[in-house]
C-alpha cells in the first residue's frame, strides 16, 4: 500500500529525493508550514516507519516458534510471553500503519483523485480489526476469562475464534475491494498504450519480492546513516543539512 501511494506522488524512482526536498514541510498537529528545508527527512522517518514491521515480524515470529517449540504448547499460549510478543506485534504493525497513514494525510491534494480513503479504510481496516483481535484474545486466554467446555478448548477459544472471524471480515471487507480498487483506470488506458507484458508475465511480476528487500535495505541505509547515492547530484549540501539533524516525529 505505501509503495503504492509513492508510486502515485513520485513515480520516477530517480527524481524521487529531489521531489521531496522541493516539498514543503508542515507540521503534524499543525497544517502550518515548519521549515524551508524540504520533506526529505521527514519522508525518509516515514520510510523506516512502514517498513520496520518485516525485520520486526520475523523477529517476533522466530521467537514465537523457538518458545512455541521450547515450551508446552498450552502452557506457552498462557504465558505472559506470548502475550508479550502478541503486544509487540501489535505496537510494531500499528506504527506501519500510522507511517502510511501519516504519509497519506501530507499528501493528500496529490492523491486526491486516487480514492486513498477509501483504499486505506478496505485494506488497513481488516489490519486494525485483527489488531485488536489478537491481544483481547490472548489476554482472554491467559486469564481464562472463558469458560471452557468439553466442545471448546483453550486453542479452540484463542486461535481458531480470531482466525474464523478473521476469514469473514475478510471476505466482507473484499467486497469493498472491487470499488476502492477498481481495475476502470486501467481499463481506460489498456486501448490507447501499447502492451508490454503477457499474462504470464504480469503473473510473475507480481510474485516478484526484489522490490521489498529493496526497501527493506534502503530502510537500514536510513537508519544507520549509510550515503545512498542520492549526492553529487547538484544538492549535495541541502541534503547533508537534512541528513545531519536528528530524526524527529514532529
């Protein structure tokens, strides 16, 4: 979704950075222009915001399976361990969403015309429902707050009740799909651009993941302050002087 909102803001890869250096840069709380220095830094945060959930769900999920094998698995699931991870993930998902949410709002004249309220409610609505779900659920059975039956177990109770609901809410929340991502657009332009790829083609493109690892590293060359070539490129030192302040939410 994030690459999908950048695509329709800054679309050429190569002018990316200097499309958001030239854009002023507003407060959060705010609708008031902060700086002169551009919204670089501020997109580069945002960046790191939406794709620190991959490193942080593998983490979680290794962890998940070393204690899950580790442990009895009952005993495991009404730990406070896994309570713990379960909270985590939550917080961890919870920033993704708020970056991409952030970064819609910012550039929402640009995106106007691209139905992204409609796109951020069907595709991260199911994402803040299963959210909530997954720590009420752990909690519940940690506790047992439930009252268990000869039919209904604890694993009954604490994986399969959210998975079940998961499923419908999805399948509720796909019928929402078809209008905040309609295939119109596209259609349109199909008869007066030439095709460049085949079925197949377009098949294997999209199970093509280079693009996430790609900004998963982008994210540690972020993060760690790593020179990713965007200098010597005719504004060497207005991007310095952004790189070199600290990080800031607001």
């Amino acid at each position: 979704m994030f690459y999908l909102l950048v695509l329709y803001v800054a679309p050429h890869e190569a002018q990316r950075d200097l499309f958001f250096m030239n854009l002023q840069r507003y407060g959060v709380l705010k609708n008031k222009p902060k700086h002169d220095k551009g919204s670089l830094r501020w997109f580069k945060m945002i960046w790191v915001m939406v794709f620190q959930i991959l490193p942080a769900k593998l983490a979680l999920n290794l962890a998940d399976w070393v204690l899950g094998a580790a442990l009895c698995p009952l005993k495991y699931k009404l730990s406070r361990s896994a309570t713990a991870l379960s909270v985590i993930e939550s917080l961890a998902t919870s920033l993704c969403v708020l970056g991409i949410v952030w970064f819609a709002r910012r550039m929402a004249p640009e995106l106007k015309q691209h139905k992204v309220v409609y796109k951020l409610i069907s595709f991260k609505g199911i994402v803040g429902i299963t959210l909530t779900q997954a720590p009420v659920f752990q909690l519940f059975a940690q506790y047992q707050w439930f009252h268990r039956t000869p039919y209904v177990s604890v694993f009954d109770f604490a994986v399969g009740t959210p998975a079940f609901m998961t499923c419908v809410e999805m399948f509720v929340v796909s019928v929402v799909f078809l209008w905040s991502f309609s295939a119109e657009q596209y259609l349109e332009l199909s008869g007066s651009l030439p095709r460049t790829r085949s079925l197949g083609g377009a098949f294997v493109e999209v199970l093509d993941v280079r693009d996430i690892f790609q900004g998963i590293w982008h994210m540690c060359k972020i993060a760690f302050c790593c020179r990713d070539g965007s200098r010597g490129r005719g504004y060497e030192g207005k991007e310095a002087d952004l790189e070199s302040d600290t990080v800031e939410m607001i």
